[in-house]
C-alpha cells in the first residue's frame, strides 16, 4: 500500500498479508490492519521523500487462531454426575456454573464431580475456560442425568509414564477392567484415534501431559463414573553446549553453559568434566 500525508512524503507499506480495516488511517496512520490466515506476519515500510528512499523499517506481528472450546464428556451413578474435558492450549483457570444451582461440585484436574444429586435428576455444567492468549475465553456446556442403576465399575491403567519420541512412536496398549459383562468401552482424550478402542498413540497426541479417560456403558445402558491415566510425552533431549573460554591456564576455569533442550527442565544434565571438577553452577577446574 502506497500513502501520503499532506507533506512530501510518500509512505510505502506492506501489510505482509493483511488489509487495512475499514476507517483505517492514511500516511504515517495509524493503521488498524487485519490478516484473515494465523502466523507470524511481517510488516515493512519505506518512506520516499522526493526520490529519496528511507532505509526498510520491519516489525512482526503474531496472529493467532481461536481456540475451540473443548466437549465435556459426563456420566452418572445414582447420586452423582462426573463430567470431564481435554484442556485447550494455554488454560490458566476455570469458572463452573451447575444448574440446579442447590448442588455443588469438586473439580480435580479436568474432572469435575457432583455428589448428592437424587436418581432421575439433570445436572447441567458450564465450564468457562479461561485463556492466555489474545483471542478471549471458551465456554462448553453439557447435561447429564442420575442413572436408576448400579454402574459399573472400571478401572485403567498405563504400561508406561512417559514416552520419548522420535525413539519411541509405537502404539501403548492401556490396560482397563470393567465390572460389566458386557456393553462398550469408551476412550477419550489426546492420542486416542479409536474411542472404543484402549489406544494411545503419542505421535497422535504430541509433546506434553495428556490425561486418557475410560467409561463403560453396559449392556443395560448404565455408564460408569471415569478412571484417568496420565502419559507424558517428551522429545529427545539435545545434549548440546557451550565452554568458554576454549584455551586455559592450569589454574583458570572454563564456564561450561548448557544450550540444548532437556525437556522443558526436567532432564538430568549428566556432566563428564574429564577429570575436572565443578566449582559453583558450571565454573570447572582443571587440575
């Protein structure tokens, strides 16, 4: 875009992507501009003053796509509703509403359970998820119902806490039992592909914590109250870094600085100084 203000200059922008809003200023601005594609934009200006240009002058722009508000899964014995969810990128906290507003619940984690509610009674949940980026809060509802039956009883399990990837991207079978002697298993949450199926795949589900829950609705249609297993998923750690100065006297020391990626601080940096020893953080001594 090319604009002049009521002096000489002329004013060379590029919106890298974006468009001006309606309204936007003219010349030096300001200028409210939109980009219609997520991702980081760059914006650049040259001033032309006569013929004579001005040095490029940069600045970027990270655009970030909405969050989707998560489904609440929920399920129900005869005295209480059990609802749970997958946590969207960046929660920092939630806000719950229960209608009927007589009854209360307790969250843990991203389960959310309210007890003492009569047989044949709805229990509508609305979660408010509150967020760290720039495009605002998410808000899901559902409505369960208290069973007139004795559900099921589950439970669930992994074989393994933690996976590391690229090394180790196969499939983990979780191991679940059931009271039930029939009915339906249901898996959900980040790395399940098949909900009815017990399943994780870590590539599917990515770096990070993921949480899997596991229901079972028998063969009279009575669910059971969830079970959680927890799989984190990490990427190799880099054993990069840096020791400066490179060249020393006998009775100096280098300054030894990790520079790699250990997994968000939680790796154990494993050091072989070669016969020198650790003085402070990362100061060795060579004797």
């Amino acid at each position: 875009m090319t604009s002049t203000n009521s002096g000489l200059s002329t004013y060379n922008w590029n919106w890298g992507g974006g468009t001006p809003a309606a309204g936007s200023g003219v010349g030096r601005g300001p200028h409210q501009i939109e980009w219609s594609t997520p991702g980081i934009k760059t914006v650049s200006l040259v001033i032309d003053l006569l013929g004579c240009l001005s040095n490029e002058a940069t600045a970027q722009v990270e655009v970030v796509a909405p969050v989707n508000a998560p489904a609440i899964n929920c399920s129900a014995s005869e005295s209480e509703v059990f609802f749970d969810w997958v946590d969207p990128v960046g929660v920092t906290s939630y806000g719950f509403v229960v209608v009927p507003g007589a009854y209360t619940g307790v969250q843990t984690g991203n389960m959310y359970t309210v007890s003492g509610v009569p047989v044949n009674t709805d229990v509508t949940l609305t979660v408010t998820f509150f967020l760290s980026g720039p495009c605002g809060n998410v808000t899901s509802s559902t409505t369960c119902r208290t069973q007139d039956c004795t559900p099921p009883t589950v439970t669930l399990s992994s074989p393994v806490t933690s996976v590391c990837l690229p090394e180790q991207p196969g499939i983990i079978t979780l191991d679940y039992t059931t009271t039930a002697s029939g009915g339906t298993p249901t898996f959900t949450g980040p790395g399940i592909a098949d909900p009815n199926l017990p399943q994780f795949d870590p590539v599917l589900a990515g770096v990070g914590r993921h949480i899997i829950s596991y229901r079972h609705t028998d063969e009279f249609g009575c669910v059971s109250s969830p079970r959680q297993t927890t799989i984190d998923v990490f990427q190799t750690p880099s054993a990069a870094f840096t020791a400066v100065p490179d060249n020393i006297c006998i009775t100096g020391a280098v300054s030894v600085t990790y520079t790699g990626d250990d997994g968000l601080g939680l790796g154990t940096l494993n050091y072989n100084f070669d016969g020198g020893n650790a003085n402070g953080p990362r100061w060795v001594l060579l004797t």
